[in-house]
C-alpha cells in the first residue's frame, strides 16, 4: 500500500467525517495540534473512530452487503451500474468503484486507530483507567480493519499464502509504500492487536462499543478462520457465559432488527435521525417507483433455502412476495426496515455467532449441542447424531445454520472461501476474493501486488 495516494485521500475522507459528528462548530478541532494535547480531545478522537466504522462504504452498508451479493444469498439491481452489477455476475474488475471505495474506507478506520495508538501516551490528564480502554479499543478497531481487510482482498483461507496485507501499525510516514505481508504475518499482527485489547480493555458500557466480550469475540471469529480451534472454543464460550448477552425465545428473532442494541448483539453500530444509516436506502425499493431503485436484493435462492426451511422463523426476514413487483423473482432482505427513520443499526458481532462458531469449532460429537441451541431457538428441531454421520455432513449443517442466521451481515462469501466451497456453491473458477484497485497496484509502481486471476 502506498500511502501517497490511499492515505493522503483517507486523511481528508477521516477529517471531513469528524467534524461532521466531532464538532461542527469548530473545523480545526481533529487536528494533531489539538486533538491529543488534552483528554477531551482524545474523547474526541475515540468518536471519530467509531464515526468512520459507519461509514456507508464499510459497516455503513456496502462492505458487508457487497460480499453477500457476491454470492448466492443476493443480487444486484437498479441503476443499471455497471460497477455494481459486474458483483452480482461475479465478474469484478480492478478498476470497480464499489471494491475500491471499501479499500480506502477500511484503512480509513484503521488509520484513525493508529492515531490514538500512536498519540495516546502523549495525552496529558487521562485517568490509568480510561486510557487503557481507549487503548483497547482502538487495538480492537485496527484488528478488526486488518481482518476485514484479509476477507475481502486475502488469501485468509490459506496460512501459507503471500497474498495477506498491507500491514499499517502507525502514520509517520504518508508517502511510504508497504508491501503485502504474508496471511500468516497478517493474521499474527490481528492476534497481537487482539490480545493486547482484550488485557486493555476494562469497561463495559454497552453493546454499542467495543468491549472484552467484542474483542473475545473477534477473537474467536479470527481463530476458527485460523483453524486454531481451541482459542476459537475459548473466546466463543467467554462470550456465551458473559450475562450482558442471552438469545430470545423462539418467534422473536426480528426483534434483533426492530429493537436494536438488543441482548442478541455484542457490538452493534447505533445510527439514528440525525446519523442516519445507508443500509436502508441501499436494500429498500420504494412499491410506487417505476422502476427497481434498490442496490441490494436478497437472492431467489435465498429464498427458496428458507422455503426448504419452513419452521424456521428467520425466513419472514426474506420478502419476495411484497416488494416492488420489477424485481422479481428476488426479494428483500427484511433486516434494515425503517423507511422514515432510517436508523438501522450495522451488526459487526452478535451472540448467535459464538454459538454456531463453538459448535464448528468443537466438532461433531461436542459441538452438536450449540448447534441445535441456535435451530431450536429460531423455531427448528434439534438434530440428532444420525441426522449428520459424519464430517461433511456436519459442516454442511453448520453452514446451513450461518446462512440462515448470518445472510446479509457479511459471511456468506468468506464462509465459502474458508471451507473449500467457492466452485461448489458459486460456480467453478469464481474468485473468493476482491481484486486490490488498481490505482493501489499503480501508486505503488508494482509494491504492492495484485491478487491472482486479476
């Protein structure tokens, strides 16, 4: 990654969003010079990290939607965007606006951690006890930059792959060009950063900040991708004991989406009037348009898995019924209504992950019964041991389970990817992964490398 192009756009793209919701009355007020130079400045600082996880082009909307859209869960339509349709075709170009603007959103976010990790200690005034948080939690959004990162544009799914990130841990230099490190180095710097948050991080204030059970969280999601399965089973049960957090009953599965912030979610993105969310814009067409204006729709394959799924109360929260007529026979995801006040929440960690990644963790034989706490509390029957006799059939299940639960939050692409399934599921020679942009490959004269195929 060459900073001469990407950073110098992000520091604008960063500043320009802090004083929209940092301070609107004071235009200098994210600056260096004033920010870390006193405790309200870094509180500041802390604001303007979270801002830039809400983002429309990360958490904001586009990343995880793109990478569901990608694959069989959606679809795109509207516009007739080539940029936008080529990720519902599976034919991406380096050149996509889409795959380049999350790119530069998600180093955004990780360039705003690195200035309070950088600047922190230079603070004067801040009680042991809150810098250590804040410390944690810009450890965790880093980490958590990194590993979306990895997802998106990585190898994630091979360890001896050269084809990891530019690894970005500071902001001292913004004409520096940073090769592509190892998947393996890539994921050992998202451990460090993680484990360092998690021996940081000391208050609870809420699901919608970053906390220890997040970081416990991230942490487990991070090491079943890595195959380290016992920190994965670890992390995982940390969480599901932690009494911040329970499941709803079964029938009450929308309220994760209507209610927000609700026990289900372990850290959530709050949006609300005044920071309203692009999630509905981008997934809702209006019944009177004349035409389909939504970006992202939930697939007719999506819908026809919960048809096969018929006790399964997550399938109300796809609609192909009741939608705009121009887009059928694909539908709507039901997870981002709001139509007037536009505030749905962006889930980044919710509790029934941490279910199903024990449950895949574990194995067959240990892990059947967190697998049938998620089936059983979304209105389905526990499996039996005859129901998946052996391995595959086992993963299968387990996948079936992320997809019903986790469609349109950002998995589906990366599950496929991580368990061999791309050509299966996708079709053969599909890439699992986005191309780095092109104007990356360019500013860095080569430095940074662009992916295979592309």
């Amino acid at each position: 990654m060459r900073f001469y192009i990407s950073i110098a756009c992000l520091v604008l793209i960063s500043f320009t969003s802090c004083k929209k919701i940092l301070d609107v009355n004071s235009p200098n007020a994210v600056e260096d010079a004033t920010v870390f130079t006193s405790y309200n400045g870094l509180l500041n600082a802390r604001i303007g990290m979270y801002s830039t996880l809400q983002d429309k082009n990360y958490y904001g909307g586009s990343f995880p939607l793109i990478s569901e859209c990608y694959t069989d869960n959606g679809t795109t339509g509207g516009y007739d965007v080539i940029d936008l349709n080529d990720i519902a075709s599976r034919t991406v170009q380096t050149s996509n606006l889409y795959v380049q603007n999350i790119y530069l959103a998600i180093y955004n976010t990780i360039y705003t951690a690195n200035k309070i990790i950088n600047n922190i200690d230079k603070v004067p005034g801040v009680p042991p006890d809150q810098k250590s948080n804040i410390l944690g939690e810009a450890l965790f959004v880093r980490a958590l930059g990194e590993f979306d990162l990895l997802r998106l544009y990585g190898q994630h799914w091979d360890k001896t792959s050269i084809y990891g990130i530019s690894l970005v841990t500071n902001t001292d230099s913004v004409k520096a060009s940073i090769p592509r490190s190892t998947v393996d180095e890539t994921y050992k710097q998202i451990f460090a950063d993680l484990n360092l948050a998690i021996s940081s991080l000391n208050t609870y204030n809420g699901n919608q900040y970053v906390s220890i059970a997040a970081a416990n969280a991230l942490l487990a999601r991070v090491s079943l991708y890595y195959k380290d399965y016992p920190t994965a089973i670890t992390a995982a049960g940390l969480v599901i004991g932690d009494n911040n957090f329970s499941l709803f009953p079964p029938g009450e599965v929308t309220k994760i989406y209507t209610d927000r912030l609700t026990p289900e979610s372990i850290f959530e993105l709050k949006f609300d009037l005044q920071n309203q969310s692009a999630y509905n814009v981008l997934t809702y067409s209006r019944v009177d348009a004349l035409r389909s204006d939504v970006n992202f729709l939930a697939s007719q394959n999506l819908n026809d898995f919960f048809l096969s799924r018929p006790s399964d109360t997550r399938g109300v929260l796809v609609d192909t019924v009741n939608e705009d007529p121009s887009i059928e026979p694909d539908g709507r995801t039901q997870k981002y209504r709001g139509e007037t006040t536009k505030d749905n929440s962006g889930f980044i960690l919710r509790l029934a992950e941490m279910y199903l990644i024990r449950a895949e963790a574990a194995g067959r034989s240990l892990g059947l019964a967190d697998l049938n706490t998620i089936r059983t509390a979304r209105g389905m029957t526990a499996l039996l041991p005859a129901d998946v006799p052996d391995n595959t059939s086992y993963l299968n299940a387990i996948l079936d389970e992320r997809r019903a639960e986790l469609n349109f939050e950002g998995s589906r692409l990366y599950d496929l990817a991580r368990t061999g399934n791309v050509d299966t599921v996708l079709g053969t020679g599909v890439q699992p992964i986005m191309p780095i942009p092109q104007r990356e490959i360019s500013a860095t004269n080569g430095v940074v490398v662009q992916n295979p195929g592309y």
